[in-house]
C-alpha cells in the first residue's frame, strides 16, 4: 500500500512531522484485521493546524476571488485524479461497497465542479436600491473553520462544505473520523498537489479529544458538524459562549410511507437498495417504513424476499451488495437495538444475526415487524442496518407518524398518485424528501429539519453556508 507521506501529517498547507509518536491501527472492516499504522494526531497538531489557520486568514480572505477560486480548482482537480483510489481506499478501510462508492465518490466530483462553476456566478456582492439609500450587501468569510466531516461520505463533505468554505475565503481545518484515517492521506495528498498557501488547510484524521480541543478553541470562529444528534449538540454547547457560527448536519430517522396505491413492483427494489447502501450507515437511510395495513403483509414478505437475495460480501468486489459495518462498536450498538426491541414486542422476519462465514464486522440486513412509534427502535438513530415496519390505516395518520419524530432529515412517499405524492411531500416536516424515490437531490439544498440540524449544504445556498453577510451603506450621489 502506497500511503503519500505516510509519517507525516498535513497541517497548515504542508507535510510536517507529528508532535507525537503515537500510531493508529488502519483496521479493514471486512476481516477485522490491521492493515496498517499511520501517525495518531493528538491535540499538540491541532494547536498548530489552529495557530496557522489564524494567521493565513487575512491572507486567504484578501485574495481576489479568481486567484482563491485558481488553487481551490486546482485542489478538485487533482481529487478527480484520485476518485478511483478514493473508492478503493473507501472500501478497505471502512467497509463502503465499491458498487456504492463509486457511484458516490463520482456524485462527489460533480458536486465540488459544480460549486466551482456555480462560484463564478454567484452573488457574492450585490448592490441593493432601497428607500433610505443604495447598500452593497456582501457575502464574506467567517474565519478560520473547522469542518467535521462523518466516515460514510467525507468526500461528499469535501464537496458540500469544505470546497465552498474554502472558495468564500474561510482558512479550514478539516477533521475526519478514525474510519477514514487513509482517505485523510488521499485528500491531502491532493491539497498538496494544489498549492494552498501556507497555512490556509489542515487535514487531520483524530479521535474525540482532537475533535473537541477544535470546537471549543477561541480562535475557531465558525464549525460546520456532520454527524449524531448527541454529538452535535455537545458542538452547539461549545460554541455558545463565544458566539461562534455553527452549521449543523445531523441524524436521521426516516420515514417512507407507502401508500396502498403504490406499485409494488417498483416501490420494493427501491427500498431494498436504499437498505442496502451501506447496511444503513448513512443519514437518510429510511428506517422507518410505514406502509398502507391492507398491503402490509405483502410488502413485508416482498422486502424479506428482497433482503435474503442480496449478495453479502468484500466490500472490494463490484458484486458485493451488502458489506459490513464500518466499526465493531457500531455493530455491537445495532445489535443491542435488535435485542430490545425484540424484547419490547417486536418481531425480526429477517435478519438479526451476524452472517456465518465472515471474519469481520458484518450484521445480517434486519428487518422488524410489530414495531409501534413510540418504540426505542423507532425513536432513535441506530446508523445501521435495523429498519422498521409499521402500519398505518389512513395517509394522514402516516404523515402524522412521519411526523411524530424528533428528527426531520428525509423521507419519502410511493404512490401512484401525482397529487397524493405532493400533499404528502408538502406536510411531513423534513428538509428534504422525495416522491417515489429514497435518495434526494443533494445538487438542491440539503439539510434538516428540528434536531437533524440546521444550515444548508450543496446548491446555490452552500455556497453561503459558512459566510457571513455585511451591508455597506453607499454614499449618495
């Protein structure tokens, strides 16, 4: 395996040595087994990452936008060079199926191009004529940044998050999870490539104590979190008592209604592949399927039929459609979902167990009947594989269940009625939802709704996210 600079960490533009010794296990989700060792940042690399960000703030901000927008498109650029190896790498260290990264990971590419694109156009600074006067309102950087990116799509965060940050004139500070500590090595590989002044991108893959030593630094004056509802609130808490920005991308627990007039032949599969993508690890996996009671029965027996046909397997082989969870403790935490639930009155028509055959993470697609709302298994993001089945008699009740959540990510309604679709889209409260389908469109606004966060990500509104606005009254003439 060729790691670039495989002993050192990239902070502040450059590769530089780690203030420690200490090294972290690279563990392949698929055997359970060590694939390699990379250096373990600890807190001493990110007062450095933070003292630099600091300093090429003013720097990075004062440079026209077309010589900011040359380096960050040099930046995607040589990522696009990398898609490839980034798939693969995916795979190897945190168990993402290739069938799925690759199509991911090509999403990704498109997105931080079209921010680029979308940036040449965008309203960055605007002359507004109002009754007291003309006023220039101008978009401008926040200050150094630290982006907080989850392991099942950093590169997608890269896209959404850290490449308009970086385009508004922000000095970032990048911290991936442990799962993606060679994904790290791959992306900054491609900073380095780009250029960046010193000091304007840091790109560190740490643990908890690097996470919060960030957020609550005086010096960050602005977090952009992806990740656990739990967790993100702890980031808020952090942040209050010096008022920095925060922009919040957190859980999920969706719902996909199904009506009784939906088609079967094609509402099945499609919640069968959206189970599938990354046993459940991504936030708007649709946990909770809440389907019509007069076709109850058939849907569970179709979706059963559809999970036992799926091919589980080496996350590295393109026929691989089911793979395992990118960590042991996460398996462990869907597991003790399972079991709850089932001692709550649930019952697992498929699934529950771990695969024989297999060394690593890997937990069976679970599928659970029985369930009621107001169940643990219903009311909480599990981030794996255990999705819910619960009947409701009319669609207003199952708007009302959809509803019936502390989240409001995603969701989702199949029906073969165009007006049901839309009604149902236009009352369930969530950021973004889509109508005979599971996946949104992330090329629009993405983001949440009550605790699944706030603050958009991907369209236009992204490029916004991490800026802050300024009104300049103009002289009158």
């Amino acid at each position: 395996m060729d790691v670039p600079h495989a002993d050192e960490l990239f902070i502040g533009s450059r590769w530089v040595a780690p203030r420690s010794t200490e090294r972290a296990d690279v563990v392949s989700p698929f055997t359970a087994e060590v694939v390699t060792t990379l250096p373990r940042p600890v807190v001493a690399d990110a007062e450095i990452a933070v003292t630099e960000a600091a300093a090429a703030f003013d720097g990075w901000h004062g440079l026209p936008f077309e010589e900011r927008h040359a380096v960050v498109g040099r930046f995607c650029a040589a990522l696009d060079k990398r898609v490839d190896e980034i798939s693969r790498l995916w795979a190897l260290e945190a168990g993402m199926p290739l069938r799925n990264g690759t199509e991911l990971t090509a999403a990704a590419s498109t997105f931080w191009n079209r921010a680029l694109a979308q940036s040449l156009t965008a309203p960055w600074v605007e002359v507004r004529r109002t009754d007291l006067g003309d006023v220039e309102v101008r978009h401008e950087a926040i200050g150094p940044t630290v982006g907080i990116v989850a392991f099942n799509g950093p590169h997608m965060q890269f896209a959404l998050a850290i490449v308009p940050a970086l385009l508004a004139g922000n000095t970032m500070i990048v911290k991936l999870p442990p799962e993606n500590r060679l994904l790290g090595y791959l992306f900054a590989d491609a900073a380095d490539a780009a250029g960046f002044p010193a000091g304007v991108l840091s790109i560190l893959a740490g643990d908890a104590d690097v996470s919060r030593y960030l957020v609550e630094h005086p010096a960050i004056d602005a977090v952009h979190f992806t990740g656990g509802t739990e967790v993100g609130t702890s980031v808020m808490h952090a942040c209050a008592d010096r008022v920095a920005n925060v922009v919040l991308e957190l859980g999920g627990k969706s719902a996909a209604i199904v009506a009784a007039d939906a088609d079967l032949s094609l509402t099945v599969p499609a919640l069968v592949d959206a189970m599938a993508m990354y046993s459940g690890q991504i936030c708007v996996a649709m946990t909770r399927i809440l389907v019509a009671r007069e076709i109850h029965d058939e849907v569970v027996a179709r979706l059963v039929a559809g999970l036992r046909a799926l091919r589980i397997g080496d996350p590295a082989d393109p026929a691989t459609q089911w793979g395992p969870l990118a960590a042991e403790r996460f398996r462990e935490r869907a597991e003790g979902y399972v079991e709850r639930a089932r001692r709550a009155g649930a019952t697992v028509v498929h699934g529950g167990g771990r695969p024989a055959g297999f060394g690593g993470y890997f937990l069976e697609p679970t599928l659970l009947t029985g369930v009621t709302n107001d169940m643990e298994v219903a009311r909480n993001e599990i981030f794996g594989p255990v999705f819910c089945v619960i009947a409701f008699d009319t669609i207003d009740e199952a708007v009302a269940l959809a509803n019936d959540s502390r989240y409001g990510l995603s969701g989702s309604v199949f029906t073969t009625s165009a007006e049901t679709g839309l009604s149902v889209a236009r009352r369930v409260r969530s950021g973004v939802f889509v109508i005979n389908a599971t996946f949104p469109c992330l090329a629009a606004p993405f983001g949440g709704m009550k605790q699944s966060g706030f603050g958009r990500e991907g369209g236009p509104e992204g490029l916004f996210a991490l800026t802050q606005m300024k009104a300049v009254t103009l002289p009158a003439a």
